[in-house]
C-alpha cells in the first residue's frame, strides 16, 4: 500500500447505530475496528455500554475492547498513542482502520493531537468536585503538586476552579497540564474521513429508552451486582457512568427500581444531548441521516462512496 488511503471515522451519540453501520461497512471490504468509546474498552462491563456482542467481536477484529479492569484508568493521551499504532498495523495488513465511537475526546486526540482547551473530561470533573466538597481542597492541591508540581506553581493553593481544572487535564489526557501547555498540537500522520450519524432528536430519545428497557431485561442489574462482588470499588471512575452509577444506587437501597430506571433514561438522553454538542462543534464531518426504514445496506454504501472518493474537505 503505497499510499495510505484515510482512515474511515464512524463517530455519533449513543444509540445512533455506530455498532451496526460498521458491521455493515466491514462487511463489504477488509477492515479492521478500532473502539473510540472510553467504557467499552473495559472488561465485565457489557450491558451497560452496549459493548459490540460477542459474535460480532469474533468476526470482525476489534480493538481497545475489553482490554482493562474497572479500577484502570485509560487516559485520551494514552489511547491516542496506542490506538495511531493500531492503526498503522492494521494499514500494514492492507486492510481499512475503521474507528467507531462516541467519545469525541478520544477521537479528536487520536487525530489532532491535544491542545489546551480540548482536554475535558466531564465524568472525571464531577469525580474531583465531588472530592473537593468531601475533602476540601488541600488534598487536591496536594495531588497537583505531585502530578504536576510546575502547574501547581502558578496556581493559588486556595484557587478550587483551577485545581481542579488542572487535575482534570492530567487525569484525562495523561498530560501534565504545564506541559500541554507549551506543547504544539501533534496531529496523526494518516488522513480522515469523519462520517457523523445523525437521528432526529425524538426517535433518538425513544430509541435509547427501549434500549435502557431491554438492559434491565437482559441483566444490568446483575452485571453491576457481579462487577461489585469482584471486589471493584463503586467510586472507580469507570463505575462512575449512566447506567452504572444509577444502579449502584439502587443496589444500595437508595432508590427504587422505577426510579433507576428513569435516572438512567434521562441521563442517557443528557449524554446523548452532550455528545451531539461536541461533534456538531467538529470540523469536517461528513453528516448522513440514519434514523430511517432503509436498513444499513444503504447508508453504508454512501459511506463508502464518499471514502472511496476521498471526499477529505480537510
């Protein structure tokens, strides 16, 4: 393969049929799937991330699937690193790195490489405001000193906003937040075609809460329950994502079964609601709608179209 042709970008909001449309696509021609969703790619935790099943992920190679245990952290930096690997040594095997997921921050690390203001993580945030009204702020500055010791130097110790800010940075990028600083972007030395499904807001909402209805038939409960009783701790950040941290809740007694059910609808829909603000945000992506009666056969063909035209607007 002389010259790398771009790697395909199957990105959308949870529940936009990302899975499926990717199946369909590697139906058609040899690739290889490169996971961009920050859960999946832990183990145990099946139901609750609508993890590919297990059939598909024996067909059709993927990555960055299964590969940690709840209590790991996985930092954007980190994934970007290994997955511009993967990517190579899928293109050495002649066949198309194909990455599909929701986490937009994986994505856009994986390809441009960090600058300062991309770096958020809002599950990590909400872990550390959580700590600072528990502990207060000493604890956490503390940490900054020792993780980033130079950030820590410019920052007031009493300054909660921008501990916290810095923190965020280090845990989610894997990057000292005084280094990315003074860092240029290091973008990916292959091409994309970012292709973002998109789903008429109220079937996307009805979609999610039939599939939030069918996890609690096929068991989230209990897959919580077992992940708890392996001995992971609840406050693990992996553990800290709609569907999991709601039925924590209810395994402790705090809340009834209907009630967790709607906590996990509604804040399934707010996630999707996020994800869509931060790739809508996205350069050069290439929108098709998908929430229509014509199956996958079609909209894969458009995909592969526009990767076969090189259609790069980039």
């Amino acid at each position: 393969m002389a010259t790398k042709p771009p790697v395909l970008v199957i990105l959308g909001p949870t529940g936009s049929g990302k899975t499926a449309l990717s199946e369909a696509i590697a139906g058609k021609i040899p690739a290889e799937i490169v996971s961009a969703d920050s859960r999946q790619i832990y183990r145990f935790m099946d139901i609750g991330t609508a993890k590919p099943p297990a059939a598909l992920l024996r067909k059709i190679p993927h990555h960055f699937v299964d590969i940690l245990n709840p209590d790991q952290d996985f930092s954007a930096g980190e994934y970007a690193r290994a997955a511009r690997e993967v990517v190579e040594q899928i293109f050495q095997r002649k066949k198309l790195p194909l990455v599909v997921g929701g986490s937009g921050l994986y994505i856009r690390a994986l390809l441009e490489g960090f600058f300062k203001e991309d770096v958020k993580d809002p599950a990590i945030r909400a872990e550390l405001e959580r700590r600072l009204e528990r502990e207060g702020i000493e604890p956490l500055y503390a940490e900054l000193q020792r993780v980033d010791p130079a950030g820590a130097e410019k920052i007031h110790p009493r300054n909660a906003r921008r501990v916290i800010r810095f923190l965020e940075v280090y845990y989610a990028s894997g990057t000292p937040m005084s280094q990315i600083q003074q860092a240029s972007p290091d973008p990916a030395s292959f091409a994309a075609l970012k292709i973002g499904l998109a789903v008429e807001r109220k079937t996307l909402y009805a979609r999610l809460n039939r599939r939030v209805e069918e996890m609690f038939e096929q068991g989230l409960a209990a897959e919580v329950r077992g992940i708890l009783e392996r001995g992971f701790s609840p406050e693990s950040n992996a553990l800290n994502s709609v569907g999991y941290k709601e039925v924590i809740a209810y395994l402790r007694g705090e809340i009834d079964l209907f009630t967790c059910k709607e906590l996990v609808k509604r804040n399934t829909r707010r996630y999707a609601k996020r994800q869509m603000t931060w790739f809508r945000a996205e350069k050069n992506v290439h929108w098709i709608e998908t929430g229509g009666e014509e199956g996958l056969s079609a909209p894969a063909e458009r995909v592969l179209a526009k990767w076969l035209s090189r259609e790069l607007n980039c």
